[in-house]
C-alpha cells in the first residue's frame, strides 16, 4: 500500500522544459507543446492535480501509439459571424480547444456573443482553463465538455453518457474571476484513478456502487461498477445535467454523443458573451464584485472558519505555488514522470 499522504515537490521549470520536450518527442510543434504543457501546469498550480502532469504519461502514450494526432489541422467545418464548429482532428484535448476558443473570443470580440464547438477532439483537461481565458478579456464564457461513457441514466446501470463536466468564469473589477469548474459526479474520476494507482480504499460517501447497486470503497470494482452522478440521493439531477452537456458539446456540433463517443472523438461546446451587449461592461463587473463580497460576508456555520467564493481556494494555491515555484505532487504522479523519463531518454532535472 502506498502512503496518502506521500508527495513530492518538483520545481515549476524544470516541469515545463520536460514537458515540453516530451511533446515535441512525441512528434508536436514547438508552439503547440509549450501551450499545452502551459495548460496542464496551470491545473497543478490551481491545486487541480487530477488534471495537470498526471495525465502527461497518458497522452504521451495515446501519441506514441497513434491514438492522438500530434498536427491536427484545425478546420472550420462550418463559420458563421457569431458561431464556429472546428474538426479538432484527433489533436491534444487542451491544444485544440484553447486555439479554438481563441478563435470564438476574437469572434466575440467583434459581435458580442460567439459560440464555438469542436468535434473529433480529445480530453479538455482542466475545464476551468477555458472560460478563464475569455474572463482574462473581460468576457463572461461557459464551457462543457463530452466524454468517454462513465454515467449510466438515472435508475439505470447502462453506461450512456460521460461525466462531462461544465466550466463557468466572469470578470471581476478588484480581482481574479470568479470560477466554478464541476464535474457531474460527486468527485473527479482522476481521484478515484489516483487511488487505484496509490493501492488504498476510497470512502464510501462517494456514492460508487458495484454493478449490483451495492456501495463499493474499491478503486477498481468502483471504475468498472456504477458510476454516480452529482447528487447523491437526487442523483437525477447530475444525470439530467449530464445528458444536456452531452447534447450541447455533442449533438449540437455534429458530433458523436452518449454512448459513441471515444478517444479521438469528443465534443467540447465554447460559449462566450461580452457585458457591453447588456450595459456598462465597468458595472457588470463592479456587479460580480458585489456577489463575491457577499459571499464572503456570509456568516460561516459552526466549525467553518471561513466561507469562500466560486475558485477562490484553487486561486489562492496558484498564488502560493507560483510564488514558491514549486509543486507537491503525489508519489505515484512523480513515479510515473520519472518512469516516462526513462522510457523517452528525457531527463525530468528535478
């Protein structure tokens, strides 16, 4: 059994210089590795762990083996003044969302509402990343994502749709965004998979089940059993939810949906909205200003020390772990850097 709590701290350059050189081994340009390893790094820094370099190893190998296309071409299927739908071409997940959702804010940019949708794409990683782009230009954007089947619809153990997870940011006038980035299960699956790399038990309050329905702490019978949607005994409402993402990042850009959908052929669905369509873009974010200060006005329950706003923690973890220039990963995540390390004949100089 591997200790929870065993990490190890890597620092932040020597993390990127190996990633980068680990992409364009695997055969993609320079500038396209750089903005995807960017894209993960952010993720570790956020405290999103499940979604940075732990899945570098993963998408070194769907690379390698042809899984992933390292040059994806990137073309519009069909255009529009306000919309886009761009054949993701088998690409890097975050490389061709982040290149398409540029795409959609400079369309917004110019009318003031764009929507961009992406089919034959791969995992987004960090859903969070994508609306915070469109906030860092004043831009209110919602994003979503499909996936591999995971989620089974509600009363039924059928795998149907995947947790496909929904991503929120919007400008504030004294501060970074507010962000909220949530899965449609109660946990991100990356958890449960890091539990199962890690040898140990995960609790029983996430709600996995086998597939005769039965509550399961096993990392392994908890992936292939049923997966549970967000929550809990209203478990109706994430599957209602799932089903809908689904249908925006899959149905509607043409994509494959539900139980199609597959490595190489994922859907991601790019909303962005400018605040001058509606008024004083100064005062819509003095608004959001105003929400987070009530939020954080609120009077904590017993035992909370203090309440906080959509994204404030991961944001505060970016601050800490920019400034000291370091990660603390997980001992399996670093286990499986150093194994791909060998294996390229790259060192990870950390």
């Amino acid at each position: 059994m591997t200790d929870i709590d065993a990490t190890e701290i890597l620092p932040l350059e020597p993390l990127r210089a190996f990633g980068t050189a680990v992409y364009e081994a695997c055969g993609v340009p320079a500038s396209d590795a750089a903005l995807t390893v960017e894209i993960q790094l952010t993720a570790d820094l956020r405290g999103v762990d499940t979604h940075g370099f732990q899945r570098l190893p993963w998408y070194a190998g769907h690379l390698r083996n042809g899984r992933y296309n390292p040059t994806p071409s990137l073309a519009a299927i069909r255009e529009t003044p306000v919309s886009l739908v761009v054949d993701g071409d088998g690409g890097i997940g975050q490389l061709v969302a982040a290149r398409t959702m540029q795409r959609t804010i400079d369309k917004a940019r110019e009318t003031g509402l764009a929507l961009g949708t992406l089919r034959n794409s791969n995992d987004w990683g960090m859903g969070a990343y994508y609306p915070m782009m469109a906030a860092a230009e004043g831009f209110v954007s919602f994003c979503t994502t499909t996936s591999v089947p995971t989620l089974a619809p509600f009363g039924a153990r059928t795998r149907m749709t995947g947790n496909n997870p929904m991503a929120f940011a919007a400008p504030r006038a004294a501060g970074p965004p507010m962000v909220l980035d949530m899965a449609l299960t109660p946990v991100a699956l990356g958890k449960v998979m890091r539990a199962r790399a890690e040898g140990r038990a995960i609790p029983e309050e996430w709600g996995f089940l086998d597939l005769e329905g039965q509550p399961t702490t096993d990392p392994e019978t908890a992936m292939a059993g049923i997966i549970p949607a967000l929550g809990a005994v209203s478990a109706y409402k994430g599957s209602g939810l799932s089903l809908f993402m689904n249908t925006l990042a899959g149905a509607l850009p043409g994509g494959v949906h539900s139980a199609e959908v597959e490595i190489g052929r994922r859907g991601q669905f790019l909303l962005v909205i400018s605040p001058d369509l509606f008024g004083d873009p100064a005062d819509f974010e003095a608004a959001v200003d105003d929400i987070w200060r009530q939020v954080k006005a609120a009077d904590p329950l017993p035992g909370v020390d203090e309440v906080l706003a959509p994204g404030e923690q991961e944001q505060r973890t970016h601050e800490q772990r920019a400034a000291s220039g370091e990660i603390a990963y997980p001992a399996s995540t670093v286990r499986e850097l150093r194994a791909l390390s060998a294996e390229l004949g790259i060192p990870l100089n950390a």
